[in-house]
C-alpha cells in the first residue's frame, strides 16, 4: 500500500514536470512566431556606416560692410566671421525663422534706407540686433532696433505708457538711420558708425583714445562689439548665398507682408477694444500691426495725430 502510494506520488512529479517542460516551449515558439511577424531578420552582410559630417561653412576670399573691405588676410578678423557664421548657419530655429521674417520686413527697411541714403547693409544690423523681432533687451533697449529709451527720446521717437514708437518699425527705421549717419559723420566710416551704435558714442570714442587706433578692425573691444560687425557680415554672406549656406526654405514658407489700411486718428480713443468691435476689427490683429501702441487706449493731445494699421477686409 505504501509502495503504490510513493509511485503514484512519483508519477505525478514526472507529468508535472513534463508539462512545465512542454508550456516553456511553447511560449518559446509563439515569442519567435511573434518576433518574426513584427521584426525584419537581420542580414547576414554589414550594415552601411552612418555618421554626421559637420562641415564648416565656406568663407569668402573677400567681402565688404557697406562698401568698405573686411579684412580677412588678419587671423582675428578671419576667425571671428568663421565664428560668426558656424554660429548661425547651424544655429537652424533662430536662423531659419529670421530669414522667414526678413520677407515681411526688409522690403519695409530697404525703402527707408535707401530715402536716408544709408547703404542697404545696414538692415543686417537690424538683424544683428533682434532678429526682426521687437525684443527687449536685460539693458531694456527695445524693438528691432533696439533702442534705448533716453536715444530714442532724443531722435524724435514718441515713448510713455501708452505709446512706445520704438515698436513702430518705420519711424525707429528711420531714428536709426538719423543716429548712424550722425556716427558716420562722427566716426569717419560706416563700421565705426556700427560699432558706436552698438556700444555707445562715448565707449567707443574712449577706446579708441586710449589705444591710439581709428581702425575698428584693429581694436580691441568687448566681445559683443568686437563680434558685432562680423555677426552683420555673417547674415550678409547667409542673405546674399543662401544655396551656398545650405539654407533650403520653400516660397510658400516665407511670411508674406500683410495687407491693411491707414486710418489717422486725430481724437483720443479711450478703449482700443471698444474701437476695434465698432470698426468689425480684431483687437489682436489692431494690436499686431501697431505693436507701438502700449495700453488699452490712445490718447491725443493738441494737434498730434496717428496712423493705425488695421487689416482689409
């Protein structure tokens, strides 16, 4: 009785066992069943190599700022624009959307430049600056141009609470064309015109004193004017090349000019909200053409006058 009872208890360790020994197997053959299904087999040949080239952005044999020669045969001058150029060429966001913007607004700049008789490379400076885009700056200089509020105040912009003229692309084009040909008269040259714009009149006069030099390319600056100008020829070169720099944006990609109307304002409005659902206009669309316009109202005193933007129907 007992001997039956052990070899009942046997035969069923050996079932049990075969029966996990069966189950393992055929988990195992529906997991190669399954793989097989949703992976490719891995040849036997080997695979091709992929890495990325990094290739450095072609310099020219020569160039010019505004007409006046960038001297390359110096390593600093040589090494700066490479600088500036590896930056921006593969800095792909911030380079691809500037060069989107500049078909809205370089057609806008170039008219004012070429009325103020200032040389047309002076809009990459305006790119240099802010990228076309109304920024502020930790020093709070705003707006494409970056202006600063006692400069801007001083070339005729109109800036308070309610209305920052800064903001307004075309009478800030305009100051800053004022400010740099008074530079250039000043300084002698476009790029010094440049450097002063960037750094201050007093800074750069100083620098100039104290070293003995009234070559901009020879001075040694801080690092954001000593860049500056090689960061204004590096857009030039990107601008005026762009199969070479491998800058690849369809037609249909670049932001179109928008259309709209001038209405002059000669009465105080006291709520532009109020206004624009009186004229069927959106606020957002009012307050994006005339980014200059700085509260919820406009108000006019004595004889002055506005122009709003506002869209076509």
């Amino acid at each position: 009785m007992r001997k039956q009872k052990f070899l009942r208890m046997k035969i069923r360790n050996i079932i049990t066992v075969f029966g996990l020994i069966i189950c393992g197997l055929g988990t195992y053959a529906i997991f190669n069943i399954v793989r097989a299904e949703n992976f490719p087999p891995i040849p036997d040949e080997p695979q091709p190599h992929y890495e990325n080239v990094l290739a450095s952005p072609p310099l020219p044999s020569q160039t010019d700022f505004c007409g006046e020669p960038v001297p390359l045969h110096l390593y600093w001058v040589k090494e700066g624009l490479d600088r500036e150029l590896t930056i921006h060429c593969y800095q792909h966001s911030r380079t691809l959307l500037t060069f989107k913007r500049a078909t809205r607004f370089f057609p806008v700049i170039e008219k004012i430049l070429k009325e103020e008789n200032v040389p047309e490379d002076i809009k990459y400076l305006c790119v240099a600056e802010s990228n076309l885009e109304n920024v502020v700056s930790p020093a709070k200089a705003a707006g494409f141009w970056q202006f600063m509020e006692a400069t801007g105040k001083s070339y005729g912009l109109e800036i308070n609470e309610h209305v920052d003229e800064r903001y307004h692309l075309e009478k800030a084009t305009r100051a800053a064309c004022k400010f740099l040909k008074n530079l250039k008269t000043l300084f002698g040259n476009w790029t010094l015109a440049a450097a002063a714009y960037n750094m201050g009149q007093n800074g750069l006069s100083k620098n100039m004193s104290e070293q003995q030099i009234d070559n901009y390319w020879d001075l040694f600056l801080n690092q954001e004017t000593s860049r500056y100008i090689n960061r204004c020829v590096a857009y030039k070169l990107m601008f005026e090349n762009q199969e070479l720099y491998n800058i690849r944006i369809a037609a249909n990609e670049f932001y179109e000019p928008i259309d709209y109307k001038e209405v002059i304002i000669d009465k105080s409005i006291e709520d532009l909200r109020k206004y624009c659902t009186e004229n069927n206009i959106l606020y957002r669309q009012l307050k994006e053409l005339n980014p200059w316009l700085r509260s919820t109202k406009l108000p006019v005193h004595g004889e002055k006058t506005y122009v709003l933007k506002v869209p076509v129907e």
